[in-house]
C-alpha cells in the first residue's frame, strides 16, 4: 500500500488528483485542506487539515506519506508579484525542502507547458522582464528549477507541464477570463487563431498526477507533458464557442507583438482604475504555441486522456450556469491564516 498526500485537495488539480487516487488499488490518499466541507463529496480516504504555510502542520502532514503531490497554490492571472512570492512561491519551495528532509520518494507539481514558452523569450530575448510579463508563471519556473536542485536518488521530482484547465471544479483559468472579454466583441484573432490552445480537463488532469506520484519509470528529475486528446487551435475553440453558445467571434486581427504592446499599455492604465485591465500579456502568452506532446507521459507514466476538450468546455459552461458566474477576477482571494483551534 501506497500512501499519497495531495496538498490543496480541494482545489481544481488537487480534488481530480484525489479521486484519481482514490480510484487506484493499492493507494492511500490523504488531503491536506484548509476547509475539509469544500473537498470532493465521494471522497472517503484521510483528512489533514491546517494551513500550508504553517510549518508544524506540513511537518505533521508529511508523517507516514510515501508520495506528494502538490496542488497547494494561490493564483494570479496578472500582476501580483509580492503575493505570489508570499502565498505561492515560499510556502511551495518550504514544502518541498520538508518532503526532501522527510525522504519522501516521489514528488509531483502542476507545471504548465506556458513555462516552455517564458523560457524560450528568456533565452531568446534576455532583456524581456519574463517576471513582469508573469509573475505566477515566473514563480512557477523558479518551483521547478528549485525541484530540480533538490532531486536526488532517494526524493524523484516530477513537474507536470499541464495544459489549459478545462471542466469540472473550474477554478481561476482560461475560460472564466476569455468569455466575458469575448462578449464586448473586442477580442481580436492573434495570429490568425492559427496556434494550438492545449487543453486539458479537470479528470485528465488529475490522472496524469495520480500517475506521476506513483510511476516507477521515472528518474531523478523530469519535465513531463500531459495535455487533451486533442490540439485544437485557437481558430477552433473560438468557433465552437461561437456556435454552440453564441459567443462572438473576433472582427480583427493582430500579430503576437501587437498584442503584447498594446496589452501592457492596458496592464499600465489598469493601475489607476479599480478593474482588471481587458488584456494582459499573460492572456496573450496564453496564446502562443507550446507545441506539447503526450508521447513522454504515454510511455513514462501510461497517460492517455480521455475527456475531449469540447466536452470538457460542456461540462465547465453548465457549472458556470449554474454558479451564476459570468467571470472570475485574474487573481484568488488571499489566503486568511486559520485562526487557533481551526485546524
């Protein structure tokens, strides 16, 4: 028997990632949550409850596990950047240094393929400020560079470069910051739609780092894709959104340095106003081609998706119907610290 903690369980990777687990002989999940009521009603396994950036609690959380995924995270579309440093990046660089001491075997993180691409402008292009472009993203590098460092023999760290989120459980993603911006018929094509949006839904997601956790395939350190079935392009999500529940399609087009031009104009106006800018360049990065491949995770963990993307996109509209959400402000609630005797 295997024991896997998921941190964050009841987020959008973390919830996936724990009924992946829970439906898997020979595993024991344990969720790690702040708020045991918002966890997945047919989970049965473990409860942990506390605040990830408490010490004593993740030491605690970490006693008996054999695999971590970490799922944990406070998430910005744009901007953010002491936040992110805050709520994001020290307690998960904290987190991982705990299950290294602990001697835990396997590590998991929910990368996302868009790192290629912040790493290839960097490379590329060393005067561009890939930390002002994105600051989560840039977090999320810096997690995996800090992964790598620490793996070793005995802890094997795997980053999951995932695809866009899609589907059930939505959370801050994709969808919930294109589709009221598509309503103003301001959108543009950029790049003619012509480059692929890699989707991925919430149930692939989740098995894609159920795998991961307990593979025995994988090495020291690896970078590993796992997006959807399928790569549409932009041009294709645009006219499924379009025709099956009405969203307008763009008037116009752009090129990528448009974009990204007049998107930090609007992320420069935006510090005077109350709202989220209409474009930012990480929405236009969220454009780019990542030309991922699932043929790694195919042969290293035994990944093949199931849920088309399309469905997928079905399944999150009904929830968003049905939650009266319109549209999600590009960054999360900061965290409140559980107060004395909560956890």
């Amino acid at each position: 028997m295997k024991t896997v903690l998921v941190t964050g369980a009841n987020g959008f990777v973390g919830s996936h990632t724990l009924l992946a687990l829970q439906g898997m002989e020979g595993i024991r999940p344990i969720a790690a949550v702040r708020d045991p009521k918002k966890l997945p009603a047919v989970y049965q396994g473990e409860i942990r409850r506390g605040d990830i950036r408490d010490l004593a609690f993740v030491m605690q959380a970490l006693e008996g596990v054999d695999a971590l995924c970490v799922a944990s995270a406070w998430t910005s579309a744009w901007g953010h950047a002491q936040a992110s440093h805050k709520h994001l990046l020290k307690p998960t660089l904290a987190l991982l240094e705990a299950a290294v001491g602990k001697g835990i075997s396997r590590v998991v993180y929910p990368s996302s393929v868009t790192t290629g691409v912040m790493r290839r402008m960097k490379s590329t292009s060393p005067q561009a400020n890939v930390e002002d472009i994105w600051p989560h993203m840039a977090n999320v590098i810096r997690i995996e560079d800090h992964m790598r460092t620490l793996s070793s023999g005995s802890t094997s760290m795997v980053a999951m470069r995932l695809g866009h989120f899609v589907g059930e459980r939505y959370g801050l993603g994709l969808l919930p910051l294109l589709l009221p911006r598509l309503r103003t018929h301001l959108v543009p094509w950029v790049a003619k739609g012509r480059t692929t949006l890699p989707l991925i839904a919430g149930r692939d997601v989740g098995r894609a780092m159920a795998l991961a956790a307990v593979s025995g395939r994988v090495g020291e350190f690896a970078t590993i894709d796992a997006v959807g079935k399928e790569l549409p392009s932009g041009r294709e999500v645009f006219r499924f959104l379009n025709e099956a529940y009405g969203y307008p399609l763009p008037h116009f087009g752009v090129s990528f340095p448009v974009a990204y031009t007049f998107a930090r104009l609007m992320g420069t106006v935006s510090k005077f106003t109350p709202w989220d800018p209409f474009i930012t360049r990480s929405i236009v990065l969220l454009l780019e081609e990542t030309a991922p491949s699932n043929e790694r995770a195919s042969q290293l963990l035994g990944y093949e998706p199931q849920v088309h993307w399309r469905d997928a996109i079905r399944a999150q509209l009904a929830e968003m119907r049905r939650d009266r959400v319109g549209g999600l402000r590009m960054a999360r609630p900061l965290p409140v610290p559980l107060r004395t005797g909560e956890a």
